[in-house]
C-alpha cells in the first residue's frame, strides 16, 4: 500500500460557506470517522517525514467538513502508518528490546474502530478500493491487539479487494499483513507458563508443530509479496518484505536461510543508501546468531557492523544520529553479556545510556531506551554476583518507566528488578554462603512483595502475555529457592503418598524458609 497522493487531495479541498460547515451536514459520521483517523495518523506518525506532507490537506478536508472526501484518504493514510509500526515492533527474537514503539492496545482499538464504521460506508457507496484499505487497517489493527484470526480474515479479504481493482502494490501489503498475522501465530503457545504443565513435552511439541506451520504459511505470502514488489520495481518494500521471510525462518528455527534472506535484503538497502533499512537487516543476523550459541561471535560483528553505519564513514558528531547509535551500542552490549564478557557489556551499555540521553525523543521511548539499557547493566551486576551495584540501576529503570506513564514497561521493570536481584543472591548463597547476610535475605523478601505488585499492575490492564512472563519468572525463583533449601537445610516434614500411575510410593519434603543467621552460624 502506499500514501495517498499529497497534490491531488489539496485540488479536492473546498471552501465551504459558513452556514454549511456550522450546519448538520449528511456525512456527518464519515467526518467522525474522517477526524478519528487523522487523529491517529498524527499521533502514530511521529518521525514519518513523507507522512506529514500528505496529512496536512486531509487535515484541511476535515476542517471543511469534506468527510466524504476526506474520509478514504485518511483510512489509506492510517492503513500505511498502522503497517510500518506493527512491523517496526513485530521481532520474533528481539536481542535488543524494541524501542520503537507499539500502537498500544487503546489507538489499535481505535484504529480497529475506524476500520469497521468506514467498511460499511465504503461498501454503501461501492467503494472497492476503500473497503480494501480498511481492512489492511482492520488487520494490522487486530495483530496489535493480538487477535490473529480476525486479522488474517481481514488480510485475505484485503487481497481480494485488492486483486480485483488490479493493485498490485496493494495486494502486496495484505499478503505482508497476512504473513505479520501468520508470525504471531508463530510466536504464540511458548508461553512460558507451558513449563507449569504436567505433560509438558507432549504440548511442546504439538505447539512446535502449529507454529512451523503458521510460519511456514506465513512464509508462502511474504515471498508472493515479494515477487511483487519485484515486478513493480519497489526494491524498498522487497528488502522490507525479505526481512518479514527472515522473521518467518527465524520461527521455524531455520537460522541459516533466515541469515541468507537477511543479507539478501541487506545488499538491496545498501544500493538504495538506507543505513536504517540495512541495520534492520543486520539486527535479523544478529537475531539469527543469538539464537545458536556457537554463533555468538559472529553476532558481536554485525552488532559492530550496526554501529558503523551510523559513525562510521567520517560522520561528523552534529550529524550522527543519536538513538540509532545508543540502539546499537545496547545490541553490543547484550551481545557482550551473552557470550560471558561482562565488563565489556557493562562499559559498552554505560555508553548507550550516555546516547540515550542525548537523542531527541519522546519521554515513552526515552523511557524504552534509556530504561531497558539500564536493565541490562543491571543484569550485567547480577550476573557478577554484586547485586547490590545492580539495583540502583535496576530501581532508576522501574522510575523512568513510572514517569513517562507506561505501565506495561513500569511493571515489567519491576519483575525483572526482583528476578535479576533474587537470582543474583541465591546463586552468590550457593557460591559463597558467607556473602548472603540479613540485609542480603531483606532484600530477597522484598523483591517477593516487588514481583507481586508487577503481576498485579498487569492484571489491572489485562495484558495476558506480560502475566504469563512475570508468573515464569515467578516460577524459576521458586526453583531456584527450593534447590538451595534441599542443599542447605533438612525438611523440617516428609509426606509420603502414592503415584496413581505407577502404583508405587513417592516421598515429598517440605522446608521452611533459609535463615542466613543460622546458616552463618553453621559456616562459622
């Protein structure tokens, strides 16, 4: 899909007189639909240079009181805005936290909203090319709000609309938001609260199965839309599209091809001098390489290789972009941390943070940026077993987040505070029990209280994945716990019962909670 065309729309604006414009005019819902839409547009848009030009006389046609008019051309405009921040934000394996935004659930609502009032008008008036547009926006509306059957319906709709008015470009985007559908349908069932299940490999591998399918699905339409965009010669949407293949590889646990169709895209960028589009395109390698253990350090070149795009090349310090360094800098240093090179992690994010600061963003994405490299200097302590040095970073991250009003980011930032903090300490009182004093065992109890607000905080927006990863971090705590407690104390009461299965007995041992002051007494 593409935006509407900027100098045709201003021919179309009309000075109203005053008494129509004041007056009940009869498309008086297509401007409601109209303002909705340009609302979005302009809240979604931030940083869409081509956007605005083309917004401004649709914003003008709304002033008038031109719904009719302005009303498809919102929707189109919405429907490529929509798309760009569903798939800047749709990463199968994110090494890097995403900083660039996700609509959020409340403007998906709100654009799925104009999406369904501007179909039955379109369909009134016959409007085949506009009933395409809204359900483009209809389906990467509903992958926001994680509801994959409605938007594939609404993608596959959208192809056939299209394909029927002969729009090439536009068959093209509703086979991506098919396959952008079909990879959330990839990444859905690993939820990790699967580890809780009782036949929990038998239902691993039905959901590995489901999603190797919906990949490779997902795979069959991106690669149609690329033979498209071919054709047409758009080789910018063809590296973008090549990129989604890649994602799609990347489910189906096909490293080596996710990497080959990722460079593919990235030699078409570097023709078309797109330093973003290429660091995209580098991210998926490094994704790819994350992936494998023993491609650790072929990660850490194309982390490297990000960097360079952005100053390298003798670009000078006023021209740099600032948060497309520190977001390379933050995947250098999750790099440097995954592959045991901690100081090396902790200095690279602190040159991050420093990026972060400088760039010219929003306070939600300086929150994102600047909070989640925080995180990982903070993990980067733990892991050396100081988790007091980590926590200060670990609370300014919960603080940054508070402050720009995301609660999402503010309640995950709490449950990685507790879980990085508890992990840290009960591996440094297996390690080194003299280590793990009083104020250490406070700490570990608040983080308990810490974790249960974050799981609450997510229940009051209904964000049923954001439950599932706290309740999976719940989890390993508690087994983290309950195997120092077997190492370190005696039950304090043995049950024995029996197996119904197997018909034999079973003996299970409880414990009561690790005294440091007793465990220190014992070492002495």
């Amino acid at each position: 899909s593409s935006l509407p065309n900027a100098g045709a729309i201003v021919a179309s604006v009309k000075v109203l007189p005053t008494s129509t414009v004041m007056g009940e005019a009869p498309s008086d819902h297509q401007l409601h639909v109209a303002r909705v839409a340009v609302h979005l547009c302009a809240q979604l848009a931030d940083g869409m240079q081509d956007v605005e030009p083309v917004l401004k006389p649709i914003q003008n046609l709304v002033a008038n009181s031109q719904g009719a008019e302005a009303m498809p051309l919102a929707v189109q405009t919405l429907s490529v805005v929509a798309r760009r921040r569903v798939e800047a934000s749709l990463r199968f394996n994110p090494v890097i936290p995403l900083t660039a935004l996700a609509i959020g659930k409340d403007a998906a609502g709100r654009c799925a909203w104009a999406a369904k009032e501007s179909l039955q008008q379109f369909a009134s008036d016959g409007n085949g090319v506009g009933q395409a547009y809204a359900q483009l926006l209809a389906g990467y509306a509903h992958i926001e709000l994680m509801d994959s059957a409605k938007a594939l319906k609404a993608a596959v709709a959208s192809e056939e609309l299209f394909k029927s008015q002969k729009n090439k470009p536009g068959e093209a985007a509703a086979l991506c938001c098919q396959s952008s559908a079909r990879l959330l349908r990839a990444m859905a069932g690993s939820s990790p609260q699967l580890q809780l299940a009782e036949d929990k490999e038998e239902k691993v591998k039905a959901v590995k199965k489901r999603q190797e399918e919906e990949a490779k699905a997902g795979i069959s339409s991106a690669r149609a839309a690329c033979c498209i965009y071919s054709d047409i010669d758009d080789r910018k949407s063809e590296a973008a599209c090549l990129t989604l293949v890649g994602e799609l590889m990347l489910a189906k646990d096909e490293v080596d091809e996710a990497k080959n169709v990722a460079r593919e895209a990235r030699d078409i960028f570097q023709d078309l001098e797109d330093p973003y589009g290429e660091a995209r395109a580098l991210n998926l390698i490094l994704s790819a390489n994350m992936l494998h253990e023993a491609d650790a350090v072929d990660a850490l070149f194309a982390a490297k290789d990000v960097l360079w795009l952005f100053r390298g090349n003798d670009i000078s310090e006023e021209e740099e972009d600032k948060k497309a360094i520190a977001d390379g800098l933050h995947g250098q240093a999750k790099v440097h941390f995954s592959i045991g090179e901690l100081s090396e992690a902790k200095e690279v994010a602190q040159e991050a943070l420093k990026y972060y600061q400088q760039a010219k963003m929003s306070p939600k994405e300086a929150a994102c940026g600047q909070g989640y490299a925080l995180q990982t200097l903070a993990h980067s302590y733990c892991a050396e077993l100081s988790p007091d040095e980590g926590l200060p970073f670990s609370e300014q991250s919960v603080e940054l987040f508070a402050t720009a009003g995301d609660v999402k980011g503010q309640a995950m930032a709490k449950a990685v505070l507790a879980y990085q903090d508890t992990m840290s300490r009960m591996k440094q009182l297996e390690d080194t029990p003299q280590a793990f004093t009083q104020q250490s065992n406070a700490r570990v109890t608040e983080n308990w209280t810490v974790i249960e607000d974050a799981m609450a905080m997510m229940r009051d927006i209904r964000n049923q994945e954001g439950e599932d990863t706290i309740g999976s971090l719940i989890y390993e705590m508690n087994q983290k716990v309950g195997e120092i407690q077997k190492k370190m104390s005696t039950p304090t009461k043995t049950v024995w019962t029996v197996d119904k299965v197997t018909r034999k007995a079973k003996q299970k041992d409880y414990y009561e909670p690790i005294d440091p002051g007793s465990q220190l007494a014992t070492q002495e």
